[in-house]
C-alpha cells in the first residue's frame, strides 16, 4: 500500500470521527497529535471553539525517550492540567489513527491520573 493511500484512508477516518466525535462545555474533546518524534494534545471546548488545556514534548524533560514514553508522559501532564481547569471528563480524539501503542499510552496514563473519557 502506498503512503499517499494509507494517508488518504487516515484522513478518511480522521473525518468520520469528526463527525460524530464533539466536545461541549461540560465534556471538552481530548484531541492527539503524534508526529515522527514528539507527541502532543489539547483539550478542545468545541462550543466555544477555545482550548482548556495542551500538553507537548517538544522541549519537555522526556525529550530523550521512546515516543511511548513521551505519550504517556503527555498523558499525564494533560490529565494534570485538566484538573486545574476544572474538567474531569473528555471525549477522546484519536485523529483517524488506532487504538494501540502510543495512543494508548497516552490514554492509560490520562486515565490513571484521573481524567474520565
């Protein structure tokens, strides 16, 4: 398969998520960016299209890891700024990509510092 066609179906489901996946006042969405080498995410309020809170690796203390490592690093700075905004639980946001390994890092560690999805 072609990096042009794995591209298109990730934005094809991206899109599909979207589109049914919103966050609200009271349940903001936890949106996930993973590049090659850094991880990001925010917390989106989709009703007044502002966001709470973001996290990212670039330039943080974990910048040596694995990029697992700095997901669940992430998750867990995200997690801790949620709570200080005041939200408890969030709408997850994959960006089109699958449930496992670096994304699921960063959601077990949200999850462990007591953010609800």
């Amino acid at each position: 398969m072609s990096l042009s066609l794995k591209l298109q179906n990730r934005a094809q489901r991206k899109n599909r998520i979207r589109a049914t996946v919103s966050g609200t006042t009271e349940r903001p969405r936890l949106s996930v960016h993973i590049s090659n080498t850094n991880v990001s995410a925010q917390i989106i309020d989709d009703v007044t299209h502002k966001t709470v809170a973001s996290v990212t690796s670039v330039g943080s203390k974990v910048a040596k890891g694995t990029l697992t490592e700095k997901a669940a690093w992430v998750g867990a700075e995200i997690a801790a700024s949620a709570k200080k905004a005041k939200v408890t639980a969030v709408v997850f946001d994959r960006s089109g990509r699958k449930y496992h390994g670096r994304i699921k890092a960063l959601a077990d560690a949200a999850r462990e510092k007591g953010l609800e999805f």
